[in-house]
C-alpha cells in the first residue's frame, strides 16, 4: 500500500504541475477578454484584402470555385482596387508536420496581414496516422486571432426552417483538446474550459441577432444537468444576459434531447437562433446541414472583433482525393461561406444573389446534381450552373416561387 501512495503521489505531483500550467494560462487569457476591443468597420477599409487559404485535401479544389464566385459578384471592386486576393499556400498539411506547428509562423503572419479570410478545409492529424500531433489548424487559427463566434445558418425554406447557430469557438472541450495528457498507463485526462466573459460575447452576440432581426426566441443549448461547472456557467450567463432582452424568450435544451428535436418535423420549425458551447454546436450543426442537404451544403463564419474567417463546415475528404473523385466534391459550402464573406464585409446585396442561387441550385431547380462522384456534376460544371443563374435577371422571381412552394 505504501509503495503504491508513493507511485501515486510522484503521478498527481506531475499532474498537478502541468494542470497548474493550464490554469495559469486561461486566467491570463481571462484577463485579455477584458480588455475592450473595438469593432472591425470594414467601410473604412481600402483595399479589403481576402487571404485564401487554400487547405488540403478537397480544399483547393472547392476554393478555387468560391473564388470563382467572388471574383465574379466583386469584378467592379477588384478591377477599382477595393478588393485584393492574396493567395496564402502555407497553410497544408504538409508544411504544418515539417514544421510541427499548426499554424507555422510565417504563415500565421500573411493571415494577419488580411482583413478576411476564406479558409478551404484542412487536414487535422489523429492518432495512428503518419502525421505529428499537431493541433488542428482550425482551433489554432479561431484562438491566434480570438475568432469566438462560429456562425452558421441553416434554411429549409419548404419546411418553414430559418435556424442560425452561434457556436462558442475558442473554449469548451476543443480549446485544450491537445493538451491533454496520460497521467499513468491507465489514466488519461483532457479539459474543458468555459470562462464568464468568453460565454457572455458569443451569448450576446446570439441576442443581437436576433434583436436586429425581429427574432423573439433564442435557444441555449447545454448538458448543464450533468456537466455542472462548466456547462452551469454558460447556463447561467444565458440567463442573466436574457433579462437585458425583456422581447426575447430564452429557453433552454439539452444536447441530448436537442439532436432528436432537429429531427422532429413537429417541433423543429419552432427554433430559430441557437446558442451553444463549441463541441455541441460542432455536432448540432453538423446534424442541421444534413438536413439542408449535407454537410457539403453549409457555410460557416468564425467572427472576432479584428478579424473573420470563412470556411465550408466539413473536413478535407482525403479519400476523395484518393480516389481521385476530388473534381466531384461539392463547391457550394464554401460558395455559402463565401457569401457569409460577402455580408460580413458589407456587400449585403452581392452576398443575397448568392444565397438565392444556392437555393435555387441546390433545393428548388436542381437540374445539376453533385452526387461526389461520376454519377454527377463537376464542381466546375456545378459552379457554372450556379453562376448562370447569379447573372439571370428572373433569380429573384423563381426564388421567391421556391420559397413559397
């Protein structure tokens, strides 16, 4: 007994020292969120510089279409020099094992030097795979440049649903996903981390959504019944931010119960704007795109006070790329980031044509199937079906007949 008290207590002193670490830091990063921050106002801005990121896998291939788009609806502003695209080709998963980074430094340099950034999806190494283990590029990215809130819509206008998730993005179970660390051969220990101000910004933003969109109800999302530290906090911030909010009903669901009612054709046209903590609103919203169409089909916007990023919410499909069925993969979630781009930036009317072409492609029209493999569309050919009707002057009118169908 004695023996195994010592083993043990050589183990929960290094434990101790690298948890301590951990804590140390986050009450550092606690104390910068208080520090006020001023908003990007991109009208002042000229140039707006676009940094593409062209990533692994499928990513060049779907990046090179959404800027097809863009550069389309932007021809005017590209050609005044309003608008600049800077290609940023480090960001592989190549050149992140050779220099056993996420985000290699000189990398990491050109993505600050945008305003913007479209980010084609990236390759995260797992365990047993030949790569390093580096953190995922995209975690890095939303925690280097404080990207807190994931956005991402969902519409299915035919079953009356308009859902827009706010997903917490720089804490929760993936912000010390890699610091994780085995405590002895038989116990391993990962953390998860909710902080007062990080749940306040992305809980606030939620409410002002739909303040400005004349939206009276907002959904938090938690297992706070189970998980009650952390997930209690971000319960509790819901429900004192909501009484500044007196026009806006918050409830509350668990997770659990949460992806059985987005399947629920009776209750699910009910909600309207989600709120939730990162690793639930990575599954949710993962369970919504299906329901639009696929994961292929959803766009995604990572917002901080400086900078933004957008980026299609599926992964880098390597097997595609193996099989050599890339030139199939399914352009239209970065095409819908890329409108989310367009937005955020203040081309509100661009981004519009966008979004309607999207829907008459993809839910209403579709003449042009991407199925991912011969049996379908190209991306290529696929983008120049959505680009014809982007140009066709009846868009609006069969819009609105898709929307009312």
């Amino acid at each position: 007994m004695r023996k195994e008290l010592n083993e043990f207590s050589g183990l929960i002193e290094k434990a101790k020292e690298k948890f301590g670490l951990l804590v140390e830091e986050q009450l550092r990063r606690v104390e910068e969120m208080k520090k006020p921050l001023g908003k990007t106002d991109y009208s002042k801005i000229s140039p707006i510089i676009i940094g593409l990121c062209w990533g692994d896998g499928i990513g060049p291939v779907i990046s090179k279409h959404a800027q097809t788009v863009l550069a389309h609806v932007l021809g005017d502003e590209v050609d005044k020099g309003k608008i600049i695209f800077r290609d940023i080709a480090g960001l592989t998963i190549e050149n992140r094992a050779k220099h056993k980074k996420a985000i290699p430094d000189d990398v990491l340099k050109e993505i600050k030097a945008c305003d913007v950034i479209l980010k084609g999806p990236t390759t995260t190494p797992q365990a047993g795979d030949k790569w390093p283990n580096i953190e995922s590029a995209n975690v890095a990215m939303r925690r280097y440049l404080d990207l807190f809130a994931n956005v991402r819509p969902v519409r299915i206008p035919q079953e009356g649903i308009d859902w827009c998730f706010f997903r917490e993005n720089t804490e929760g179970a993936y912000i010390l996903g890699s610091r994780g660390f085995d405590v002895s051969e038989d116990l391993s220990v990962d953390f998860k981390i909710i902080t007062e101000q990080g749940a306040e910004r992305i809980i606030r933003m939620a409410f002002e959504y739909a303040k400005k969109n004349n939206i009276d109800r907002v959904t938090v999302v938690t297992k706070s019944n189970v998980v009650k530290t952390t997930d209690g906090r971000f319960s509790r911030v819901a429900f004192r931010v909501a009484k500044e909010y007196s026009q806006i009903k918050l409830d509350e669901w668990y997770i659990d119960i949460m992806t059985a009612k987005l399947l629920d054709p009776a209750r699910r046209k009910e909600f309207k704007v989600f709120v939730l903590p990162n690793l639930y609103g990575d599954i949710l919203t993962d369970e919504a795109a299906q329901l639009q169409g696929g994961v292929g089909t959803a766009g995604s916007a990572n917002i901080g006070w400086c900078w933004a990023m957008f980026e299609a919410i599926h992964g880098s499909a390597p097997r595609m790329v193996k099989d050599g069925r890339d030139k199939f993969a399914d352009p239209s979630s970065m095409i819908r980031a890329s409108s989310m781009l367009l937005r955020h930036i203040g081309f509100s009317e661009y981004a519009q044509k966008v979004e309607m072409a999207l829907d008459v492609c993809g839910q209403f029209e579709k003449k042009i199937a991407i199925t991912a493999r011969d049996t379908g569309a190209t991306a290529a050919e696929y983008t120049q079906y959505l680009l014809s009707w982007i140009n066709n002057p009846q868009l609006k009118i069969r819009w609105e007949k898709g929307e009312s169908a």
